[in-house]
C-alpha cells in the first residue's frame, strides 16, 4: 500500500473523530507546533495524529524534498521545462559562500547588484523626490506592494505607489495629483516586453513630459534588456538586472524589491533580506519534522489532496498584510496550479488549492459566515503579530488577538444543538419554535485551522513569513512530482489577446473567430468609443 492509500484511509477513519478529542492528550499543543527562532506555528487544530503526521512524513521522504531541497539551494536546474536553476534564496545569501550555476559562482553579481541598488536607493531618498510609482505586474508588482504596505511602520522615503493594470483606470488615478518633476517611475520588467507593463510604461512617460518632468533623468528600469531599456531611454546606470534563474513571484528579496528599500531604507531592507536567510537556514537544516516549511506543507496536502477540501483562507490578523492572500494566490496558484507531472504525464489526484482571503477582523464580518457555518469545510491559516506598532492603541491590539484566537477555537469547538437550545431559550423561544431558532445557531466545529505567531510585523519577521511559504511551496510542489517554477498556464491567454487586438481595434475583421467572441466584440464595437 502506498503512501497515499494509507493517508486516504487514516483519513475515512478519523472523519467523524472530533479535533477537540486529540487534547484529551495534555501534552497535544506542545507536541503539534514547531518554532523557528522567534516564529511559532502551531497544528494543533488539525486532525493530524502522531500516526498521520508518521504517514505524512514518510510521504516526503519517499519523495526526496530532502535531497531535493539541496539540488535547489545548489543551482541545479530544478525547473526542467525551462532548463533552469530555482536561485531566488541567493539573492538573501548574505551570509553564505559560493553559489554555483553552470560551474560559475553568481554571489559577486548579486551582491554587485545589491550595492548597486543600496548606492541608487540612498540617491533618491536623500534627493527632491516625493513620489516613487512602480509599473510591473505580477511578481513585479505583488511582491514589493504587499511589502511595502506590510512595513508601513519602517517607511521613511518617499511615498511609493504601485500600477499594474492596463485598465487605464489604475495609472490616472495613481498619476491624479502627483508632481511630474518630484515622481520618479520604476518600470519593472525582466524582458521590457510585458505588454501590460509596457503600455503603462509609455503612457507615464508622456504624462511626465507633457507636466514638466524629465524622463531621461527620472525613469529607471528592473530589467535584464539593456538594449530595450536603452531605447526607451534610460540610463545604463539606472538599470538593475536579475537572471532568469529568478521567477518573477520569488523575485521581491533583488532588484524588483527597489520600491520596496526606496520605502524603509537600505538597512531595513537588509533585515528583509536577513529575515528570509535565516527562514532558508531553518528549512535547510532542520529535521523534517521541526521544518515549518515541511510541517505547512504537509498539512495542506493531509487538508487538499486528502481530505478533498479544495480552498484554502489565509486570514492574516495584520491589517498591513492586507495583500498577502492576493500575494500568496500567485505563488501558489501558478507555481503549483499544475495538471501534469514532472514526466508529462497527467496528476494522479488535484495539485493546488484555491487560496483566498483577507485581513481579519474585516473577513469576519464578510465571509466568516461560510466558513463557520457553510456546507463546506475551508482550511484556515491564521497568522497573528503578539505586539503591534501602536502603543498608543494597545487596547486595539488586545482585541485583535482576542478576536484571532477565538475564531480558531470556534472553527474546532463548534456550537452543539443543546447549546444552541440554550441560547435560543434565553431568548423567549419555546417548542418547535425554539427547535427551529436553535438550528440556526449551531455551528458544527471540528473545522481546522493552523495558527502563525510572531513578535512583531517588522522587516525580518516579514521575510520569515515569505520564505516560510515559498518554502511551504516547493514541498508540496515535490510531493506532488510537479514543477513549481514555470507557469505555461498563462501563455495561450496572452497569445490570443495579441491576435485579438487588431479585430477589438477594428483594423482586422472578426471572421474566424468563434461566434461567441465575434458578437462580444460587436458590443463593444457597436457601444465603446
């Protein structure tokens, strides 16, 4: 019997075995959590056993994430359909020794490139701008404007605002009321293709020359495409570049993060980096079953692909990591949103889940509800600061946790109908009638959760956390024998837009196309501009 025929019947089971019954083991909150430095995660409110957790364990070690996780840190090229190496933990190497790929050691060129960013980042922030507007999108935009709202608290430099869609909406109302001479434009691009961006790109340019900027001073660029970059005209020495063994949404800790040290400074962003490093040491020397990488990883897969629930809510109560569940969608959702195998062969079982969320206590009253209550079982991830930046509103911050805790343990503790009976009498009910207002106050419990507790939301903490999930990432992404780094998922929709755009502009007719898309674009035709 496989691994996964032994987890799928633990799983049948345990399915009517109560999470809160586990504690009648004293020692079960101590025993399922695990701490990296100041980092504590607890899986307690799990219905992960000793033998589940036994099972799952022995899962990733049949799959090879230890020997894996060496190729990675290593430079081997783990991306296969790319031919490339995975070697965005180089980019926070700050303490390490030599990083080969291809028999060359690329240290000298990261942290080359590192001064390079810290000498340009001091420049700006100690010049006349007030203003920093980043183009790019998806990983270069995700990444430093989820940062950058998370450590508002560090923010020192100039204002930093982020445009990514081509809906012209996003950059008129980002460029409404900014100073064309104190703006500087970051446009962030590893190709200068990116049509999206570019367009953008194009559309600042002539905004700064038409209100008295100078782009040919006050454009700099996140490329390796010096040649484009140059005919866009900007300056050599305002151009910061990556290798391709960098995907975009592990790329905020180089180059794409300049908005992001242009924000709080070179040394804060150091911490950033220090932060991420210490997580890549964690997950690069602990026992399987003390990794909090392995440990995140391997309760998403005992939630998805054993116990079918196909979302996952990432619920940070941290109202500046407000964009970390839109964040995570992506490095989740296009690195292991896959249907194939490493082989080509087709997924045995479903690969990753739907991720979503949002900050807590907003979610609360939005969706809570479903979660709560719904017909549906929705893992929750919870992560909780136990101090916030405002001392002045600690009473804030002790509600908040209140509020963090007390929906895990209702997820697990539920409400039972008797209980309900109770409430719905307090509340003058009698007989039938109170039967039926009780039904509508029981929740049914035993829905699982997984809490993250750190000191404080500053720039170390949060580089743990990103690392904690890229990390968490490339394990599930092993388990399942998938390639986590490549994302061909979203090319034939980019290719059909090319082929689109003359019909939509009216210089190429609709004939061939399919009638649904050729009577939609008679709409437009027929009622845009």
């Amino acid at each position: 019997m496989t691994h996964w025929e032994t987890l799928s019947d633990q799983y049948a089971a345990m399915a009517e075995r109560k999470i809160t019954d586990l504690f009648e083991d004293t020692n079960r909150a101590r025993d399922f959590a695990a701490q990296a430095g100041d980092m504590y995660f607890d899986y307690s409110k799990t219905n992960i056993d000793d033998t589940t957790r036994a099972t799952l364990l022995a899962l990733a070690r049949d799959a090879n994430v230890e020997s894996r996780r060496e190729e990675m840190f290593t430079g081997v090229h783990i991306n296969e359909t790319e031919d490339r190496a995975v070697l965005h933990t180089a980019l926070r190497n700050l303490d390490g020794g030599a990083v080969m790929v291809d028999g060359k050691d690329v240290m000298p060129a990261v942290l080359d490139t590192l001064t390079g960013m810290r000498r340009y980042a001091d420049e700006v922030r100690s010049g006349h701008y007030t203003d920093v507007v980043n183009i790019g999108i998806g990983g270069s935009d995700l990444g430093p404007a989820m940062a950058v709202r998370a450590l508002a608290p560090y923010h020192d430099g100039p204002r930093c605002h982020f445009v990514s869609n081509v809906d012209g909406a996003d950059i008129a109302d980002t460029l409404r009321g900014l100073d064309a001479k104190k703006t500087l434009v970051i446009v962030a691009s590893k190709t200068f293709t990116t049509i999206e961006t570019m367009t953008n790109a194009r559309t600042a340019r002539a905004w700064m020359t038409d209100h008295g900027g100078d782009p040919a001073r006050q454009f700099a660029a996140l490329s390796t495409a010096q040649d484009k970059t140059a005919d866009f005209g900007i300056d050599p020495a305002r151009v910061f570049g990556f290798e391709d063994w960098v995907g975009g949404r592990y790329s905020v800790w180089g180059p794409i993060g300049l908005s992001l040290m242009i924000a709080i400074g070179p040394k804060a962003f150091d911490a950033f980096l220090r932060g991420a490093q210490a997580m890549d040491v964690h997950f690069r020397a602990a026992e399987l079953h003390e990794s909090l990488p392995v440990l995140l990883a391997l309760v998403g897969i005992w939630h998805n692909q054993i116990g079918g629930h196909a979302t996952r809510a990432v619920l940070p109560y941290d109202e500046r990591l407000g964009l970390l569940p839109s964040y995570l969608q992506q490095l989740e959702m296009e690195s292991n949103g896959k249907g194939v195998q490493r082989s080509g062969a087709n997924c045995p079982r479903h690969t990753g889940p739907v991720v979503w969320g949002a900050a807590g206590t907003n979610g609360q009253h939005a969706f809570y509800q479903l979660i709560h209550q719904g017909t549906r079982v929705i893992p929750c991830e919870f992560l909780l600061a136990a101090e916030g930046h405002e001392p002045e509103l600690a009473h804030h911050h002790q509600l908040l946790v209140a509020n963090c805790l007390a929906q895990s343990k209702a997820l697990m503790q539920g409400r039972t109908l008797e209980e309900a009976c109770t409430i719905a009498a307090t509340k003058g009910f009698t007989g039938d009638e109170l039967d039926r207002q009780a039904r509508h106050r029981i929740f049914p419990g035993n829905r699982p959760s997984t809490t993250l507790l750190y000191p404080q939301l500053d720039p170390f903490t949060l580089g743990q956390i990103i690392a904690l999930y890229e990390h968490r990432v490339f394990v599930e992404g092993i388990i399942l024998d998938i390639i986590s780094f490549d994302q061909w998922g979203v090319e034939l929709g980019k290719e059909l837009a090319t082929s689109l755009q003359p019909i939509v502009e009216g210089t190429k007719d609709a004939s061939g196309e399919d009638p649904s898309t050729a009577a939609l674009i008679d709409y437009i035709h027929r009622y845009g501009s």
